[in-house]
C-alpha cells in the first residue's frame, strides 16, 4: 500500500478547476471540492493521502495541520512554499520507496526519485485515478448474477417442506378456490 503526498495546487490546476488569479474564497472551495474528490477516490484508504496547500498568507489561527474525512491537510503558514513542505516530507519519510509524490513540478519529482519514492505527475495521477476507478467498476462485473429463479434442487426442497398443506383445516378454503396441482 501507498502513501500519497500531494501537491494540492498543483493538483487543482490540473483538473481546471484553478485558472488565473483567484480570490480566497474561491480558493477555499477549490480546496474543498478537491478534498472530497479525493476522499470518494480513496475511499477507506483516504488516510494514507497528504494533501499540501500554499498557504503564505493564512490567517494567523489556521492551524497548519487539519483532518478532513481521514485525509491529512497540511497548509505551509509564512514564507515555507507547499514544495518546501513536501520535500521535507519526502526526506523524512521512513519508507520512501512506498510514498507517492503527486506533482508536476519537477523539482518535486527529483527530489522523490532521489529518495526512491515514486513520482508522478498531476495529469497522469488523474489517468491513474480515472484507470483505478474503471477497474473496481470491472471488478463488480466478476460478482456472480442475482438469479431470479430456483434451481430444480430448490424448487423440490420447498415442495417437500409445505407438503401436506392441503390437508390443513385452516388451509382447506384456499385449496378449494384455486386449483392447486396434487
């Protein structure tokens, strides 16, 4: 299994949803939408994704580490850029060979291959995400089909456990009004 640091603006400009200069709200919401994209595609695996965000100019009581449905957020407060963070997560990662960088910066990319973790760039996580998806959709397809009908196996056990029912008192009115085969 993976662990996956990803670089949240990076990621966010690569699925179009950030273009030009926006404001803080808009980022907020871009943030947002990108942290439940990623919870859905994650899923139960949700903690094991870091997501890192730029955050030079947060208010001063945003805390630089949030929870958000299992999902690690991590904003860099002050003059620490997201990629500084990020490479500092990489170096101190005790199993770099099971860490997914996810940016397209290249210096993101060489500083986790250096490490031996894996990289990849935002555009192609999203074809990974997209490839991953289509897969556990195929995968359902191998479960066995509702039947809607019984075997001739069920069919004789459940005419063995109501035999007799029409010498029943209480059933005799129901046998008589419909024409039951004996």
């Amino acid at each position: 299994m993976h662990a996956y640091v990803i670089d949240g603006y990076n990621l966010l400009h690569a699925m179009g949803i950030l273009l030009g200069k926006v404001r803080a709200p808009e980022l907020a919401r871009a943030r947002l939408r990108l942290q439940e994209f990623l919870v859905a595609a994650f899923g139960e695996q949700a903690g094991e994704v870091t997501v890192v965000f730029d955050a030079a100019r947060a208010p001063p009581k945003v805390p630089r580490e949030q929870t958000y449905k299992g999902l690690t957020i991590l904003l860099a407060v002050g003059q620490q850029e997201a990629d500084d963070l990020i490479e500092g997560l990489i170096a101190h990662h005790s199993a770099p060979k099971q860490l997914m960088v996810v940016s397209s910066d290249h210096r993101l990319q060489t500083a986790a291959r250096r490490k031996g973790a894996q990289a990849i760039g935002s555009t192609e996580f999203l074809d990974f995400l997209e490839r991953r998806r289509q897969g556990s959709r195929e995968a359902g397809r191998d479960e066995p089909e509702k039947k809607d009908h019984l075997s001739e196996q069920e069919i004789n056990d459940w005419l063995q456990e109501f035999s007799g029912l029409e010498k029943e008192p209480d059933l005799k009115d129901a046998f008589e009004r419909y024409d039951f085969e004996e």
